[in-house]
C-alpha cells in the first residue's frame, strides 16, 4: 500500500492517539523481545536456591521466583514466544486464508459454497477446544500450539477476505480491467488485493493480539511452551501456586499480556482508521 | 485501413435474458445492426432500454447470470461461441470500451501510469519502459497537461474530466479496431462534455476505429456520429444515418423523444407545459408480445398488439419497426 494513496498518512498518524499508544506498546513487545536475543539482567535459565522469591529490589528489578530466577528476565524471554506464535500463526492464517478467500470471491459459485460452508464447519469448534485437542492428539509442545492457533484462523481470515473481495469485485474498475483483456487471476492479484490489502492488515494486527492470548492460555494448560522455554501463560501457571506468599508473581506475566494485547490491538484500531480511504480524503 | 468486405461488427437476432428474482427478464431482444470499419454509431434510447446490456454483451462483459442468443461477428469470428482466453485477447486490444463513471472506473490503489501501460505490456509484450513511454504520449494526445509529471499521479488527483479522459487513454493503448462509449459524458459537466466528445471525435477520425457512442442525450448523439439506432424496450425500433433520423422521424417513439427534449430560451407559451410521453417505460419481466412502444403510442391499432412489427425501410439505409408508416 502506497503512502502517497493516503495524503499526510504520517501527518494524521501522530495525531491519532490509539495508533500512537499502540505502536509504542507493540515497539515495546518487539524491543523487549530483540533486547532478550542479545542481553537479559540475569541468565534467565539459571536457577538460584538461595535467592527464591525475592521481592523487587537493586538486584532482581521484579523479584525472582520459586526457582530464584529473574523474572525480568523471564519475561524479556518470554515476549519471544509471544511474538513467535503470533507472527507464525498469523502467517499461517493470512496466507492460507486470504488465498481462499480471494479465490471463493474470484470464482463464485460451488467453489465459494464450499470454502464458505468449510469456514462454518471450523467456526462450530471453539478455538481453544481445537488447539486441546490437536495438542492432544501431537503432543504438547510450541510448534503444536502454532500450527492449532494458525489451522483456526485459516477460516477467518478467508471470510474476511472474501467479503471485501466480493465488495472489490462489484466496482466499476474491475469491469474496466475486464475491457482491458485481464483474466480472474490477474484482476484478484492486481486490483483486489491490493484494495483489500489495509483491511487484512488491520485484522492481522489484531488476531496477533488474539494468538497472544491463546499462547497464553494454552502455555497455562501446560499444552504450549514447554519448560524450561519460558513464556507468560506458564509463569502465570505457576504463580498460581504462591498467590498467597508472593502475590507479585502473578502480576507481571499478566501485565506484560495485557499490555501486549492491548498494544496490538490500539494499533489495529488505530490503522483501520487510518488506512479507511474516506476518512483519508476527509482529513 | 484496409478495405474487406466483411464489416466490423455483424450482430443478429440478439436477445439477452436476465434471471432476476421475479423470473427471466428479457432484457433486449431481437437486436441486429451491422458496423463497418470505421463507421460511427449512436444508440439512443432511454434507462432500461438495453443499451448498456448490449454494450456489455459485445464485450462479453454480461454479468454471470444473463444468458446470450443470437450472433455477434466480430471481423468475422463469432464471439459468443468464443472462449474467455479468446476473448480476453480481443478486449483492451482490438476492441476497447470506456465507461460512464470516470470516478470510479479507476483503480485507485495504482498510478495513472500504470493503469493506462497494462493493456500495452498485457497485448503487445512491451517492456515496462517502453510502455511508460507510451503511456505518457498516450496521455498528451488525451489533452493531460504535464503528462511526464503526471505519470505518477493517482487517480483522486485528477478532475473528473480528467478522469474520463485517462479512460479514454487506456482504452486506446493498443489501437483498437472498435471503441464503444457507453455514455462517456453524462457524468460530466456540459462544458467538459463537449471536450470529450471532440476529442473522441478527433481520435475517432484520426485512427480510424469504429465507434459505438451510446447516450441518451440527442444532442450528442446528433452531433458526434454518422448513424443511429433509437431503442426502446430492448430491441432497436428506428435506425438510419443520424441525418435522416433526425430529420425525417418515423417511428413514434423517436418522435415522441425530440418532442419531449427540453429546450431553454425556446419560445415558449406561458403556462404550457414540456410535451412528455404519456405512460412509462414497459417492465422488461413483463414486456408485451407486439410492438413494445405499443401501450404508450397514440396511434396504437390492435394489430400492434399482435406482434413485434419487422423493420420497414425507408430510405438509404433508414427503417424503422412501425406498422403504420406509411399513413400519414
């Protein structure tokens, strides 16, 4: 997408105030996992009994836990496995998806009852009940945790795709490249998707918030990371246990997903605002 | 131009039905008229008569649920019986349309540029460079000032007249052999209309296409072409040169539409009123067996009622389907 589509899409872009908390929130997310690759307060594996459940201080910024490591450091660590289910689930779901989706709109007919009545099928199952139970069926485990976050967001992003799609291939310049001689593929890979393509961004960015959540949640079953990989949803599982003797322990892991999520989710909102051509051309 | 004896463009006994959720509508039918290389043409008649539709279905643009009879013979080949990779060749290439809605018949996500080089790197294997050349002159010879500049430029940057004439670039990218306009000015306003219709015109002459002007102002009409078909109720009802059309009227229908054409600074009676065609345009769903004018026509006979009457000729080249012509 073009910038010089959208007049003073910077200009406007520093003005709106959720684009701008949530791309700081999300830089933040991004830097806190780049900073883990190259440097983190302690080494996050290593354990030390003599230093459990610290509370927050000169040493251990946030405490350290049960096993006496820093939770900072857990966390900076942890911001990896977010991102890594987000980006790949996420991958898995726009690239399958929008193809299906710009393909049931392209083609019409059986092709599209059949891609669409498949979507309904998947919806019927409950995300996190799938992800249960292909974890449960492969194994527990990252990789498993991905493939079920991204096998579920297939179907919605197909049907996200397909209705804009089907509201690009109603206008009067498909026609136009119709009279110019253009085949269903060429006008889907030239003119649709690049009309659909703010609309698929904005849903990533926010299906990214929700892959967080269900890394999070499925790491708390004990379904998703796998110890001694250290990840939000596991630290909150295993605060739970010390509620009483060190109540803190649960609130970082859940203020870095809260965080996370509501990054991502300010900027969706903030770029489908930014990116919808009428309020572009109303500025 | 070479001279051959095939034309252009031979359309026979076409009739376009359309499914719609109150059954098929027959939306034009019984539709012929010939085109030689070179020849302008108008088609008048007002909303809903099938003009549009036809002018889809010589493009082989007819949206997915409209079924085609008859014949439409394009340099000879029949294109109905044409598959969709033929006919994607045809398109853009050797037969072009330019649109009503200048507005939005753009993509607005790709430059200017761009969209008029595509048909030139779809149809003639040109390099990206080569067509961007093109593109430029192209866009000079459409009257867009500081076309070099504007290569760049995206649609919402441009006037709507402007627009129309990039359209109009586009669809002469690969030279074609027939333009249809399928009302290129209405959307314009009346000072820009004229500009459009003289550089169609202009280019009309200049490259000796064929052209296909359907409007439903007469006054365009009048002035741009050489022959015209008035419609009504999806079949051509009086057809001639433009001169003998205008000037000797024979069908009532076509009179009934000058008469009706409102004409400012006219001398005009106090009180009285802009004479109108009494009744309203037939629903194509239900449109009756004989003559189609039949129910608003002043001088309908039962006999009109009866059936579709065939086209009388009434001078060089001019006929209409009226079975009372001949009275007086």
């Amino acid at each position: 997408m073009s910038t010089a589509l959208l007049p003073g899409f910077w200009h406007r872009a520093l003005r709106q105030r959720s684009f701008v908390i949530g791309a700081l929130l999300t830089a933040l997310l991004l830097a806190a996992a780049a900073l883990s690759l190259v440097w983190t307060p302690w080494p996050p594996y290593d354990m030390a009994m003599d230093a459990t459940l610290q509370p927050p201080g000169a040493a251990h910024w946030l405490g350290t836990d049960a096993y006496g490591r820093d939770i900072t450091s857990l966390l900076l660590v942890g911001a990896r496995s977010s991102i890594l289910v987000g980006v790949i689930a996420v991958g898995i779901g726009l690239s399958l998806g929008a193809a299906l989706g710009l393909l049931s709109a392209a083609r019409g007919g059986w092709v599209e009852e059949a891609i669409m009545r498949l979507a309904d099928f998947t919806f019927a199952f409950p995300a996190l009940l799938l992800a249960i139970m292909l974890t449960a069926v492969f194994g527990p485990g990252i990789v498993n945790a991905i493939i079920a976050i991204g096998i579920f967001y297939i179907p919605t992003f197909a049907r996200v795709t397909r209705a804009s799609a089907r509201a690009v291939w109603a206008r009067d310049y498909i026609l136009a490249a119709h009279a110019c001689g253009k085949g269903p593929w060429r006008i889907t890979l030239e003119h649709v998707l690049p009309n659909i393509a703010s609309v698929l961004i904005v849903q990533a960015t926010i299906q990214f918030a929700l892959a967080i959540l269900a890394e999070a949640a499925l790491s708390y079953l004990g379904l998703g990371t796998q110890p001694p990989q250290p990840s939000w949803g596991r630290m909150l599982a295993e605060a739970q246990t010390l509620m009483f003797q060190a109540p803190l322990l649960a609130l970082w892991p859940g203020v870095a997903i809260a965080l996370a999520v509501l990054g991502l989710n300010l900027l969706g909102d903030g770029l489908r605002d930014l990116l919808d051509p009428r309020l572009a051309r109303q500025r | 131009m070479m001279a051959s004896a095939t034309p252009l463009l031979e359309v026979q006994n076409l009739a376009i039905t359309l499914q719609t959720q109150r059954g098929a509508v027959r939306a034009v039918h019984d539709l012929g008229f010939t085109l030689a290389r070179g020849e302008t043409v108008g088609l008048i008649g007002e909303s809903g008569c099938g003009k549009s539709l036809t002018a889809l279905a010589l493009m082989g643009l007819l949206p997915d649920g409209a079924s085609v009879r008859g014949s439409i013979r394009f340099d000879g080949q029949e294109l109905l019986a044409m598959p969709d990779k033929a006919l994607c060749q045809l398109r853009g290439n050797r037969m072009a349309m330019v649109f009503q809605e200048p507005m939005s018949a753009l993509n607005p996500v790709h430059s200017i540029g761009r969209q008029v080089a595509e048909p030139l790197r779809l149809h003639q294997g040109l390099s990206a460079r080569q067509a961007r050349t093109q593109a430029m002159e192209l866009l000079e010879r459409v009257g867009i000032a500081r076309a070099a500049e504007r290569l760049d430029a995206y649609p919402h940057q441009f006037s709507g007249g402007q627009r129309q004439r990039i359209t109009i670039a586009m669809a002469l990218a690969c030279g074609p052999d027939l333009l249809i306009a399928d009302e290129p000015t209405t959307a314009l306003d009346v000072t820009v209309q004229r500009q459009i219709l003289e550089l169609l015109a202009g280019l009309v002459a200049e490259r000796g296409m064929a052209l296909i002007l359907i409007s439903h102002d007469l006054g365009v009409i009048a002035q741009s072409v050489a022959r015209t078909l008035v419609m009504y109720g999806g079949t051509v009802v009086e057809s001639g040169p433009t001169r003998a059309v205008f000037g000797a009227m024979a069908h009532p229908y076509t009179q009934g539409l000058f008469a009706a054409r409102p004409r400012l600074g006219a001398a005009r009676v106090a009180g009285e009123r802009l004479p109108t065609i009494a009744g309203s345009v037939p629903d194509l769903a239900d449109l009756p067996a004989g003559c189609p004018f039949a129910g608003r026509c002043p001088r309908t006979l039962d006999a009109c009622h009866a059936a579709l009457p065939p086209a009388v000729a009434l001078g060089a080249g001019h006929e209409a389907r009226c079975i009372r012509l001949g009275e007086p």
